[in-house]
C-alpha cells in the first residue's frame, strides 16, 4: 500500500504553526487552516507531476539537511530552493493558484503566496526527513511521489479543483485526457451500432405488417374485420416506438457516463463539490465544549460524557473496586479527546494534548487503589510492522510522562496494537480514518 505523503506532511502543520500564522499574518485562524488545507494537495500535485524532474528530487534532498522545517513561518519565505521549485512546478501558474486560495479562504493574496511557501517548505522538508530516514535514493523520491498522483485531486477540499488553478488532470497527471477520449470513442461505437441494430428491426418489423396488410386483403377480399390487420400493426408500431426511445435512452445514458468519467478522471472533487451545491447544505456538526468535570470537589475541563467524565463516574460508583478481577475490566477502554501526536512522531504531541493528561494524573492521585492500563492505535494505512512500532512507542511515552507526573506505580502497563482494532476502510478520507488513530487507556488490575 502506497504512503499518502500528506499525512505525514500535516504533522508540520498543525494548530500551534496555524496560530503562530494567523498572528503573523494579521488572519483569522479558520482561513489560515482552509488555505493551507487547499495548497497542501496543490503542492503534493505539483511535485507529483515533476517526480521525474532530477531538480525536484535536489530540492528535496536539500531541503532535508537544511533545517527548513524548524522554521518554517521564517525560513520558507525567502528560501532559494522553495522561490525556484515553484517555479518548476507551477510556472506561470503560480499567481492564479495564489488567487484561487485568497478567494476560496478569505485570506489576503499576499498571505496566500506567504502561506505557499510554508506549505512548500513543510512539504519538500517532510519529504526529504522521510527519505532519509528510509534511506530513498533520487529514484525512491521519485517512485514516493509518482505514489501520490491517483490521490491529491480527490484531496483537494469541496470548492476548490485543479481547473480553478488552471491546472487540468491532462496536464498533470499523462494519460487522462487520452483515456477519456478513448472512452468516448468506444462509447460513440456502440451507441451508433445499437441505433443501427434498432433501425434495421423497425424496418424489418414494418416489412412485416405490409405483407400481412397484402394478404389480409387478398384472403378477406373484401370482407372481414378491419381489427385482424390493424389490431397487429397498432401493436407492432406501439413496439417500434417503445425500442426507438430505449435507443435514444441509452445514447443519452452513454453520453452521460463518459461524460461523468471524464471529470472524475479529471478531478473527484470537482463531481462532489457539484453534488454538494445541487443539494441541500449538510448541518455542521456540533462542536463539543469543554465543561466542569466534578472530582472530588476539584473541577477538571473536560466533555460531558468525555474520557475524564466516564472514568471518574466508574470510580465512584464502585465498578473498580467492585470488579473481581482484570478480566472483567479489559473491555471497556477509555478514549482521550484532546492527546494527539504529531503526524509520524511518537515523542511530540500536539498542542493542548497536555492537559487532559495533567487530569489523568488528577483522577489518578484522587483513587490512589485505581490502576490502568494504556494503549496506542493507528488506522489501517502504512506497513502494519511500522504501525504496532509507533502506536507502541506513543504507549509508552504516555506511560513514561504519567510516570513523570508522580503516578507511574498506578500503570500497570502499555501496549500498541497498530491498526489491529481498525474499522475504516484505508481508502476512506483523513477526516474518517482519524477515528482509528487514538490513545486510550482502561482500568486494570
């Protein structure tokens, strides 16, 4: 299964450098996030389509050793290897995909062409510590990139296209204009042989009642009912009609479907973005807002009915210290809401992910006779050795900072399970797999 390098690259990108933009740039820090969240596949794109070109694989390897990703909000701005790869990969394009991002997210054009090069610099950065790390030669970098071409498109966010930067999937991505053309030839052929087929079955039909109309003629020689003739022409005129519209149907049917084959070849997102307009708006989701959380008297910030509320009901109502065993307590797992890593790393969390484990250790100090146990996962995307690695590695890093924080004696262990307990599908979006990618933790004993 192909890496999906944009996972990895939005670990460089998350709320603290969002913020730090915002502020920098004098944004609001929704446009920030929806700008960066369009350029993102955009840049993908672009060095997708330029992996064959050796001066996109020196600006990776470059950009590796040159520390650009510990400094992005300052480093990227003015950097020779990002002004000079963009260039490569966008040309005279760059100004309307700037456009298209200040339109699409509300931020000024001369943020949207600040934030590009951020978004260049965390990707070529991401892309070359990754390559290193795994020891990838220039044509490693190349087959990495290349892996990423059937994806970005679809990742582009509803409103936004590879035509609304002027930059059509038959130009970026070989092959798919000439495939849609061949799809439409085929398609033309069969309709025009179906329509054929359908005229010669009328016509053969209409032979047929003429020389029935003879004879009936000749046999009833002036006599008889005029039903026993046109009775069966009725009929078979009512036949021809019926078979002439199903032709017309299935040319119109055909045409269609090539036609709805051609944009999703050109952009998946063009065809959702549509459905999306022709329909009613979907109701956002609730947000959830942190509330008190009583413990003991001591108010912890925390959801209604969230990690902190849950283990702490258990607590007092006795489950712990009824449960009989560990047996009856290795079912029910605890999920954190706010502790996030940072794409790819096992030793960074995100930030705000702190303060739900300063409650853990809360709730921990408050029911000193309560142990637990703490489990790291991952969606079902990667190599699954590589996944059981890091969500073993997230474990114990949780273990070893609740150890830190005094309670270490109540956690009887820590355990990765990678993409083991998994349930969505690794061809779903970031958005839906990231319910799979969580730590949690449940009493033991």
């Amino acid at each position: 299964m192909s890496l999906n390098v944009i996972d990895l690259i939005k670990g460089q990108l998350g709320p603290a450098l969002v913020s730090q933009a915002a502020s920098q740039f004098g944004e609001s820090e929704s446009g920030i996030s929806k700008a960066i969240g369009g350029l993102l596949p955009a840049v993908v794109g672009g060095l997708a389509n330029n992996a064959d070109k050796p001066g996109v694989v020196d600006a990776i390897t470059q950009a590796s050793s040159s520390g650009i990703l510990g400094n992005l909000l300052g480093g990227a701005s003015n950097n020779p290897i990002i002004s000079n790869l963009l260039s490569s990969i966008f040309g005279d394009k760059i100004s309307g995909l700037v456009n298209s991002i200040a339109s699409f997210s509300g931020v000024s054009n001369t943020t949207a062409g600040s934030l590009l090069n951020l978004v260049t610099g965390a990707t070529v950065g991401t892309v070359g510590k990754y390559a290193a790390d795994n020891n990838l030669g220039a044509s490693g970098i190349s087959s990495l990139l290349n892996d990423q071409k059937g994806i970005v498109s679809s990742l582009l966010p509803a409103g936004l296209s590879l035509a609304s930067f002027g930059l059509g999937a038959e130009n970026w991505f070989g092959q798919a204009k000439e495939t849609v053309s061949s799809v439409t030839s085929t398609a033309k052929d069969n309709i025009a042989e179906s329509v054929a087929t359908a005229r010669e079955n009328v016509s053969e039909g209409a032979r047929e009642v003429r020389e029935r109309f003879e004879n009936n003629n000749n046999n009833n020689q002036g006599g008889g009912s005029i039903w026993k003739w046109l009775l069966p022409l009725l009929l078979l005129i009512a036949a021809a009609y019926f078979l002439w519209k199903q032709c017309e149907k299935k040319q119109t049917t055909t045409t269609t479907t090539t036609t709805s084959d051609s944009a999703a070849t050109s952009s998946t997102t063009d065809t959702a973005a549509t459905t999306g307009t022709g329909t009613a708006t979907p109701a956002p989701a609730t947000a959830k807002t942190d509330e008190n959380i009583d413990l003991n008297g001591v108010m912890l910030k925390g959801y209604k009915g969230g990690m902190e509320d849950q283990m702490i009901s258990f607590l007092k109502s006795g489950g712990y210290k009824n449960a009989a065993d560990d047996a009856a307590l290795k079912d029910k797992w605890y999920d954190f809401d706010h502790v996030n890593f940072k794409m790819g790393s096992s030793t960074e969390l995100e930030a705000g992910s702190q303060g739900q484990l300063d409650n853990l250790v809360a709730i921990l100090k408050a029911f000193p006779d309560a142990k637990i146990k703490v489990g790291g996962y991952t969606d079902k995307t990667g190599n699954e050795a590589s996944n059981v690695k890091l969500s073993q590695a997230r474990a114990d890093y949780i273990k070893s900072a609740l150890a830190k924080a005094g309670v270490g004696g109540q956690v009887l262990g820590a355990e990765g399970y990678g993409s083991k307990f998994a349930k969505v599908d690794a061809k779903a979006s970031d958005a839906e797999r990231a319910a799979d990618r969580k730590m949690s933790v449940r009493f033991a004993k």
